[in-house]
C-alpha cells in the first residue's frame, strides 16, 4: 500500500488543514465550506468546515445516498477507503465555498443532491458579482 496516497496529506494541504482547524476552535458559526470530498467512481459528496484537534473528526455536509446530512465523519475513514479501479476518494481543487454551509445544506435538501446545491449557489455567486453586489 503507497502510504504516500493512503493519508490524510493526500487530501488536506497544511493550508486546508489550519483553516478546517481555526474553524474547529470557533464550533458553533455557520462556516464557509473550505474543502469538497468526492467518490470518483460512485456515490459520496462531503463539504468540511471545521477539523477538531484530533485530527481526524470533520464537520459538514455529507451525502452518501438519498438525503444529504449536517454531521461530523471521519478524515481517516475517507482516506482508507478502497473504491474500484484501485481508486480513492479525492479532494475537489476547483471548488471554493461561497455560501455558509447551511445554504449547501439547505439547497441540497430542496434539489436532492449536494452537487446540485453547488452548481446552483456557484451559479447564484456567479450572477451576484456580475451585478456587483
């Protein structure tokens, strides 16, 4: 097994990893998304806010099947997850969170998928710079 791509440095930049920490400390605030996680080749969408000082423990939004959920789940976990083709989960280097997590939540919850609530707050960020709001 390549460690190199087994750990968690695989999927969290030191700059990524101290940002989801500072926001650990300040639990409790309706935190910007600062990572996506996805399943390459199936299901699984997480946006992590916060870190705890475990290192380990993420909190955000999840969706592994019908309903996306506000929740803590496992750093580790998703670093040892072994999907077909010899693939692994992966961390998304084009998103950027625009909108505190509870809008990710809230959309995901009326369009069916976390995906969807991206494109449609992406598109909502989008349209508000262009009007220069």
């Amino acid at each position: 097994m390549d460690e190199t791509v087994r750990n968690s440095a695989a999927l969290l930049t030191p700059a990524l990893r101290e940002r989801l920490l500072a926001n650990g400390r300040l639990s409790g605030f309706d935190h910007l998304p600062v990572v996506k996680f996805f399943n390459p080749v199936g299901i699984g969408t997480w946006l992590a806010t916060e870190l705890a000082e475990d290192g380990d423990r993420l909190f955000g939004l999840a969706q592994l099947g019908d309903a996306a959920e506000l929740g803590s789940f496992s750093l580790r976990e998703l670093t040892t997850l072994d999907l077909p083709f010899g693939m692994h989960i992966e961390r998304d280097v084009f998103f950027t969170g625009t909108f505190p997590i509870s809008a990710y939540a809230e959309a995901a919850r009326e369009n069916g998928s976390i995906t969807a609530a991206i494109r449609i707050l992406s598109n909502a960020a989008r349209a508000r710079s262009e009007e220069g709001i």
